[in-house]
C-alpha cells in the first residue's frame, strides 16, 4: 500500500503501515490496506509501561561515550522506504529533505549508519488482476515495479561514491565500515514481486537482493500475510520451496508483514535463521504486524533476527487504540471528502489531511521504542534483536527520533539503561551480521550454482 501524506512540510509515503486515515495516491490500489488498522480481537496488551517515560536530562558524559560507541559499530537497519519516492517523485537522495523526508545522503553519513535496506517495495496493486488488465503494457506488474525500485538504489549509490557503496554481502558491510561510507542493501517487501516464478526470485538474487518479506499486508498466492484473509493455512507447498530456495540462494527469509502461522511454518521450513526487518513486539501493542511471545523464542532457536519497527502505533497500544477510535470516528466525513474530491488527489489528500489535523492523536516516545528492544532481549535473548526503522515507511515516528539522523539517542538510551558495550553492539548491528554470515554459510553448503541446481517450478495458474 502506497499512500502519500502531507504533514506540514512532510510528504511521507506510507508504505509499511495501515493508517486509514492517510489517503491513497492518485489512482492507486483503492480499497487496499484496511485490514492493518482494524483493532485485533485478541486481549488487551499485558505490559506497557515504559521503564523511563520522560525524557531525563542528557548525561553529557553519558553522550560522548554513547557517540563513541556508535561511531566504531557497524550500524544495521532492517528497512528503509525510501526508494519508493525516488522512483515516484523522482528523489535524488543527494539533496536535502530534512522536514519532509527522513533520509538523504547528508543524514544517513550523520546516522552512523554502516548498513542500511532499502525496501523494494512493491505495492499489492501491481498483483491484481484490474492492475494487469489495464496497466501492464505501460507500467509492468509486480517484478516491474521491483526493477525499477532496484534500479534507483543503484542509481543513488552510482551517484554519490564517495558516501554511499552497494552491500550484497556481510563482507561488503565490513567493506563499507572500513571506508567510511554507508552500505546499501536491498530487500523485497513484498513476496508477489516474485510472480510466482523460482526463475524471478533468482534473478532478484542475482540484482543484489538480499531478503525478501514473503507478503506485504496482503495475501499472496502461496503465503498468508498479517492483515488480510487466510488462503493456505500459513505457508502453501510451493511458498516452503519459496524458502527452501531463499535458503540455498543465500537470502534472508523475512517474515514481517506475514501472519502468525506463515511465521511459524517458515521456522518450521527455515534451516538459515529468519529475520523480521520491522517488527515490534505485541505484548506493547496488539497488532497483528507485531510479534507474539511465543513466536520471539521460537525466531531465536532460529537464530534470527527481531529488528524493532519505530511506528508509534506499533509501539504503543495507547496509540494503536486513538488511532482506531479516530477512524470510526472520521469515517462518515472521510468517505464524503473521497467522494466529493474523487477527481482532485491533491485536494483530498489535503482535505483528509486538514481532518486528521483538527483530530489528534497522542504520540510515544523512543523510551517506548526501547522497552521493545529491552522485551525481545528478555523473550528471545540479547542476540535475537536489532533495529528496524521503517524510515520513510511511516508518517510519523516517537518523540526522540524525528529521523535517522537520531540514531544515536538509541544508543545512548541503551548505555543509559545499563546495557553493556558489547550487548549494545550486538543490537545495532551486530546480531545482524551473525545472522546473515549465517545465512551466507547456508547457502554455500547447499550451492554451486545460481541457476543451474535450482527448480524451475512455477505456481501452476489457477482457473478464474
Ligand atoms: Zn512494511
């Protein structure tokens, strides 16, 4: 789901969350992205207080070291949006967007960053057969639309040098450290950008892909995602050899956006560890975009990853719980503005936007943020948790961390918290590269060749 926002000077693309109050973009994906901001049934959260909700006074001694510690780590963030908008808006990352984007060239160096994924992020429009039927000569489907967001990650590292370096290998990170620049890597959201094909996903692979979220909020044809209906129980036969092959490639299974039981059948099937790129855990709020506790162990007898999504609503049931009650409440008056403004994107994104204005909800805070960290590393252990903005996938992010150039205050709360150095190191990068030397390993026992030992097995088409 792709929906541009515009708060004051910000134009976030909303990719990876389901606001309903956020507006579409002109002509795409209508009636798409509903299921995502529906209040689950299940039970009130069990905890949600934060260990330290004010913000204290910063430690100015507490500070350096944290900045020292940061600036000698290898920094990894599990999901980035921003391409999205340098294809559809034509962004040069090289140019300034503080206040409307939360990335650019200038901020990710400042960051600390030594890895960051950008999302290839593909939208559930292009699988639907509306789309296809009236788009595909001009625009391509699913694969197409993955292309061209893989193309402008390319293009941005091939313009910026000095700064910016492709990283399809954990070695390429370490690289990337070495010189002082920021690791680009790419990963999938989206498991229908595969089409279907083995062959694609390969191809993929072999474009610097290096994980792939198996669905987005949507059910696709062979994995049941989070936020929409159930089709195959979790994971059908041909989505386990979507893994199996993952496996053998050398690609991160991701299983953010997934549903419970798709989660649980990829660590059935998995024999590299997982990782979730974004994904926080659901005993702070009860979305099924989040991670249950029984799940959290199980990812870390994986050997996986939990990298923490920074979206308040996700962070905090407190805000979860507003955000509905303002959608039932807003519903009536923002079906009226979609009707009255069908024709004018412009006008109704401005006029729902004005809406949500007059209606606000409460924010959270990066103290928040960190209970998650601090949860899964009691659940699943210090190893098993990482980081995993979602910059640019959100439109709003808690008060602490108003983009990435922020990181650091991560890192400090941490220190703050009385994490070791060491513990420290593992949760902003360090699992990561475990995990994905791990991934590498996998792949290298099981493989001498791309193509040639895969299958060419494609999803059988279905009658309509
Ligand atoms: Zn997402």
């Amino acid at each position: 789901m792709k929906r541009t926002l515009r708060v004051g000077l910000f134009v976030g693309v909303v990719v990876c969350v389901l606001v309903s109050s956020l507006t579409l973009k002109s002509g795409k994906a209508a009636g798409v992205g509903k299921a995502g901001a529906q209040a689950s049934a299940s039970p009130p959260p069990q905890a949600s207080t934060p260990q330290a909700a004010a913000t204290p006074q910063r430690d100015e001694k507490l500070w350096k070291k944290a900045l020292a510690l940061h600036k000698k780590t290898v920094v990894i963030d599990g999901h980035n949006d921003i391409p999205t908008v340098m294809v559809d808006e034509d962004y040069d990352m090289g140019v300034s967007s503080v206040g409307k984007y939360h990335t650019d060239v200038a901020r990710l160096k400042q960051s600390g960053m030594t890895g960051e994924f950008f999302s290839i992020y593909v939208d559930r429009q292009y699988a639907t057969q509306e789309w296809v039927a009236k788009n595909y000569v001009r625009e391509g489907g699913s694969s197409r639309r993955a292309l061209d967001l893989i193309d402008a990650s390319y293009r941005m590292v091939e313009k910026y040098p000095k700064d910016l370096t492709l990283a399809t290998s954990a070695a390429d990170i370490v690289r990337a450290k070495k010189q002082g620049k920021v690791g680009v890597l790419m990963g999938i959201e989206g498991g229908h950008a595969i089409e279907n094909s083995l062959s694609a996903l390969r191809e993929f692979y072999r474009l610097g892909v290096r994980y792939m979220t198996l669905t987005h909020n949507n059910t696709n044809d062979w994995a049941d995602a989070c936020c929409d209906d159930a089709k195959h129980n979790g994971l059908s036969e041909f989505g386990k050899e979507v893994v199996r092959e993952m496996n053998r490639l050398g690609m991160f299974v991701d299983i953010s956006h997934v549903s419970d039981k798709t989660m649980s059948d990829v660590l059935d099937v998995s024999k590299a560890p997982v990782i979730a790129s974004h994904s926080s855990a659901r005993v702070f709020s009860n979305h099924k975009r989040n991670i249950p506790d029984e799940l959290l162990k199980r990812i870390a007898q994986n050997g996986g990853v939990v990298m923490v999504n920074f979206y308040p609503a996700f962070l905090d049931e407190k805000v979860r719980a507003a955000g509905i009650e303002r959608d039932a409440k807003l519903k009536t008056q923002r079906e009226a503005l979609r009707g009255q403004f069908k024709d004018d994107q412009k006008r109704l994104d401005e006029e729902l936007k004005r809406l949500d204005d007059a209606n606000p909800i409460p924010n959270t805070t990066l103290s928040m943020l960190v209970d998650h960290i601090d949860h899964i590393a009691k659940v699943a252990g210090v190893d098993h948790v990482g980081l995993g903005s979602d910059f640019d996938g959100v439109p709003n992010l808690p008060e602490g961390i108003k983009d990435v150039a922020d990181l650091p205050n991560i890192t400090y709360e941490l220190l703050r918290r009385g994490y070791s150095e060491r513990d420290v190191m593992k949760i902003l990068g360090g699992n990561f590269m475990r995990a994905f030397a791990e991934v590498e390993r996998v792949a290298h026992t099981d493989r001498r060749q791309i193509s040639g030992e895969g299958s060419a097995r494609r999803l059988e088409a279905t009658k309509k």
